[in-house]
C-alpha cells in the first residue's frame, strides 16, 4: 500500500472521483453503504450491498478518471490503472476498501471474508472483486484467489482480474503467470496491457507461446499478434523461424507482421530489421520497422495491436 498521508490513499482517490460523478441520491446509499462496511458489517450484508449498488450506478458508465487522477494511481500503486473502470464497478470497490475484514489486522481471516463474497458474486460483483485486490493491504494473501481468476472464460472478469493492475506480476508464482499470459491469448485480451510482463519473460513462457502459436497454424488460424509479446530475447532459433515465417509478404494478416517486427526490435536483431526497411514495401509495416528500430523495448505502448480496445 501507498507511504503516503492517510488522506492522500487509493481509496480517497476513488472516492474523489465519485463524489464528483455521482447523483446526489447515488451519493447517498454511497456514503451510507461505505460507513456500514466501516462499521464491521458481515460478508452477507456487505454482499447485499454490492448487489444494491447497481441501483445507483449504471455499469456502462465509464469512470473516465481523466490524466491527473491516473498519474496519481501509478504513484500510489505503481501498475494501477483505472483508465477503463466502470462507474459502478468503482463505487463497489471503494465499499471493500471501507471493510475492515479485508485489513492486514485481519490475517488469513480476510481470505475466508473475501470468499464469502464471492460466492454469491454475478459478473459484475466479481469484476470489483478481482479490481480491488491490488489495493489492499498484504494482497498477497489473496494470491490463490487471483489465480483462480485465470481460469474464468467471461473476458470482462479476466481482465479485471489481469489486466492494468500490478498483481500478476508481482504475486502470481511462474506457472500462474504462465496461465495469465496463454488466457490472454486465447480470449483475445490485450496482452499488452499485462503490467509487468517484460519482468516475468523466460524461455518457458517463449516456449509456451510458440506451442501455442504453432497450435494456430496447424488448425490453419491467424495467430494474435500480441503472442510475440510474449518472447523478449527468449525463444531461439525456434522463434527466429517462427517470426520469420510470419514476417511473410505473402502474410495477409498485417497486424501479425506488425507484431513479429516488433518482435525482432524486443530480441535485439536490429540487423535484420536495417534488411527488413530497406525491403518492406507496406506503409504500416514499414512504420512498425521505424518503431522497432527506434524503440525496440516499449510493449506497453502496442496498443495499436488490439485496436478494438
């Protein structure tokens, strides 16, 4: 958690930001709901609140923190990034950061607490759940829960369980990890917005992106660009090959090719990029070259391969 004042903490963040968005009714139950979750209230009724909260909230809201206000989440919590949280979503986790028995004070005793609530969880319940873990104290406590989140097929709880926070990447033991980054891939998430994942590259997770990216061409399917993230420097000659073949002219699929230039700028053979822009006749892809040659190490920047996000 943040070394700052008392006042200046996550929670007093969220809570700057829906005072300001909120309708006065909304504010009401808000402020009500937050002051029983202060006061000790049980799993069922804090359960019960979550539930009520979409009465005063649309979950298609977006919270829109704005530049300032994220600049202050990355200070308090380097790897949080609230920039795509729901209004509704925010307003349920600002009520478990009030609960006492989710503290530190509480020991494994919040683990039991935090499973109560997600018993009962919807869909959208369970995305503020898996939002807030970052946020408390010791979260990684909640390791096993946040592990159990890789597993879900609903995108929407995968990425709030994965993705823009720092927890992956600083709780989930390799194999966990592992689990994060293939899910990404098979539910097309953007894995570049995988906090972290620069620091947990190895030549086991490479080789399980390159299984994975010759499951897709066996089964004649493109392969997502954003499996190229997921090499760095590791790989070999194997991933040599395999960017190489995607790097085909003859490759229809153009942000693929975009991703493995990236690629070869991330495993440092910038030679072969010097060849590849003097040969490259596509606009983009010549583009990514530059990128490449320029900036060879910047995968949080990539959003250009997801360009639904």
């Amino acid at each position: 958690m943040s070394t700052t004042a008392p006042s200046a903490t996550p929670a007093r963040l969220l809570a700057d930001l829906l005072g300001a968005r909120l309708s006065p009714g909304a504010q009401g139950f808000w402020r009500g709901a937050v002051e029983e979750a202060r006061g000790e209230a049980p799993p069922e009724r804090i359960g019960a609140l979550l539930a009520l909260a979409s009465r005063h909230a649309r979950d298609r809201t977006a919270l829109d923190p704005g530049g300032e206000a994220l600049a202050r989440a990355a200070e308090f919590v380097p790897g949080w990034n609230p920039e795509r949280w729901r209004l509704l979503e925010t307003l349920r986790v600002t009520i478990l950061l009030a609960w006492p028995a989710l503290d530190a004070a509480a020991g494994e005793n919040a683990v039991g607490a935090l499973e109560e609530l997600f018993r009962y969880a919807d869909e959208g319940e369970q995305r503020a759940l898996y939002r807030a873990l970052a946020l408390l104290e010791d979260p990684g406590r909640f390791r096993d829960r946040a592990a159990e989140g890789c597993r879900t097929n609903i995108l929407g709880v995968f990425e709030a369980d994965v993705l823009d926070t720092p927890y992956p990447a600083r709780h989930f033991d390799d194999v966990a990890f592992h689990q994060a980054v293939l899910k990404s891939l098979f539910l097309g998430a953007p894995l570049w917005r995988l906090y972290g994942l620069d620091s947990r590259l190895s030549p086991e997770l490479a080789r399980m992106a390159l299984d994975y990216t010759d499951e897709r061409r066996s089964a004649g399917r493109d392969v997502p660009p954003e499996v190229w993230l997921a090499l760095g420097a590791h790989g070999g000659q194997r991933a040599v090959e395999a960017i190489e073949r995607e790097l085909d002219p003859a490759n229809p699929n153009t942000l693929g090719r975009i991703g493995a230039i990236h690629a070869l700028g991330r495993a440092g053979h910038r030679e072969r990029l010097v060849a590849l822009h003097e040969s490259e006749i596509d606009p983009e892809a010549r583009a990514a070259v530059l990128a490449a040659l320029d900036h060879p190490h910047t995968s949080p920047e990539l959003a250009f391969l997801h360009p639904r996000d």
